[in-house]
C-alpha cells in the first residue's frame, strides 16, 4: 500500500478493529449513562400491570409478547392495526409517554411504567366526543377504508404536540412512517394543519 492511498482489505481491517474497539457510552448530558438493569423471566404466561389510556390494566403474557398482540388479543382494543407486523406501515402506532410508537415493535414488558395511549383513549375519560383531530379527517374526508385511520390519527396527535401549527413540510416529515393503502396524504396533511390552526368546527 503506497502513502495516500487505502486498499480496500485495509479499510475493512481498519473498520473492524475500530467497530471492535469499547466505547464509552454518553448521555446527551454528558454524563455517563448507566443502562438499566435487566430482569429474566422463565417461559410461560407472567402477569403484568401496563397503564393504558390513563388506567391501569393487569394482563398476562410471555416475555416475547409484543404490545401490539397484549392490546388486541388480552385487552380487547383493536383500534392498533396489525398489518405488516414488521413496523413499516404505521397502522399500529399508539403513543409511549406521548411518542409515536410502532406497537408491533415493542415487547408488552418494555411498556411497563409508561402511559400508553391507544385511539380508543384518545377523546379522553369516558371516550365522550372525538379529539379534534378526529374531528377534523371527519371534515376533511381523510380516510376512505380507514385502516389505517387510527394510526394515522395518533401520530397526527403526536404531530401537533411538537408542532403546534405545523406546515406542510412538517406534517409530511413527522407522518412519513404511516402508509395510506387508499393515498388520502394530502387530506391528512388538510386535517392535522386544520386543527393546529384551531380550524375545527
């Protein structure tokens, strides 16, 4: 190998030895940033309490369980759709502490100690009347099939807790993740710049 010039077998060699080298982890603070210690659990069905829209809710799953299926198949709320199950569709988002999180890819135990919010919670206690998102894919005529409506209705929510009058451009970076089978996009984008706007009727 001549100066100023890297083989390909060198850049390889020198990449594997610096992926193989320990790192430090850091915080954003700064700080060192001490993992969480982790638990093992046995084979088999163990009882788990999550807090779902705003209650508590004890359920029992394997340690494999996914959010997604401890929703639909122990708790009776379907509204997070199981369609691809691999995290690129977006029709099972439901919100983590408030973030968009896709339900299939996250373990119903990982959901321990948070506030998970599905659509079914989303008009608040007691499910009286519609969030005025909601409100607004009514207005907007944003769905059509409207299997992907409820994922596309909580990232939305998820959307203006960021942006609390998103643009376009805003809206269609923060939606990217939710696929529409159907293409209502641009009506998406008209009912989540509406209710930012406080344009809901």
């Amino acid at each position: 190998m001549t100066q100023g010039h890297f083989s390909r077998r060198a850049f390889l060699k020198g990449a594997s030895a610096a992926a193989l080298a320990p790192q430090p982890l850091v915080a954003d603070s700064g700080t060192s940033a001490t993992p969480r210690e982790g638990a093992t659990f046995a084979p088999g069905l163990h009882e788990i309490e999550l807090r779902i829209n705003g209650a508590a809710a004890k359920v029992k799953v394997e340690p494999r369980t996914t959010l997604l299926d401890a929703l639909r198949d122990r708790l009776d709320l379907t509204g997070a759709k199981k369609i691809c199950d691999r995290g690129a569709c977006g029709g099972c988002t439901v919100l983590v502490d408030g973030a968009p999180m896709n339900a299939c890819l996250m373990l119903a135990f990982d959901a321990i100690d948070t506030e998970v919010t599905t659509i079914e919670g989303l008009a608040g206690p007691g499910g009286d009347g519609l969030h005025p998102l909601q409100t607004a894919f009514v207005e907007c005529d944003a769905l059509q099939c409207g299997f992907c409506t409820p994922g596309m209705v909580l990232a939305g929510v998820a959307c203006l807790a960021k942006h609390a009058e998103p643009t376009p451009a805003q809206i269609a970076h923060e939606m990217t993740g939710n696929l529409c089978r159907c293409g209502t996009y641009g009506r998406v984008v008209e009912a989540i710049e509406r209710t930012g706007k406080g344009g809901v009727k």
